[in-house]
C-alpha cells in the first residue's frame, strides 16, 4: 500500500476538520444571524481555531508522508 493511499484512508478527519472550521466561519452569514454579535463571534472565533489546528495537523501529516 503506497503512501497517499494511507494518508488518506488514516487522516481523512483532518481535511474534514478543515472543512467545518471553514463552515463554522461562514455559517452567520449562510444561516442568517450574523445580527446576533455574540454568536457571530463565537462561531467565527471557534471556526478559525479549528481550521488553523486542523491544517497544522493536517500539514504535519503530511511533512511526515514526504519523507
């Protein structure tokens, strides 16, 4: 089994992660209560928390797949 096939078989969570902190950063506006200061915050705060951990981790996985 090469290499790109366990990297994405093992670690597909962390481009998915990626993904969520993405929608969590969107989502006020998509869903419609970016009025709501403190909710709009909260989720853009959370969102690029975890889309910045989620590409660290998924960035770090994959430095380690190239050697």
């Amino acid at each position: 089994m090469n290499k790109v096939s366990i990297l994405i078989r093992e670690h597909w969570q962390d481009g998915v992660s990626v993904l969520v902190g993405i929608w969590l950063v969107v989502s006020p506006w998509v869903l419609g209560y970016y009025g709501i200061a403190a909710a709009m915050w909260n989720s853009v705060v959370l969102g690029v928390i975890f889309a910045v951990a989620a590409g660290a981790a998924l960035l770090d996985v994959t430095i380690l797949f190239r050697g």
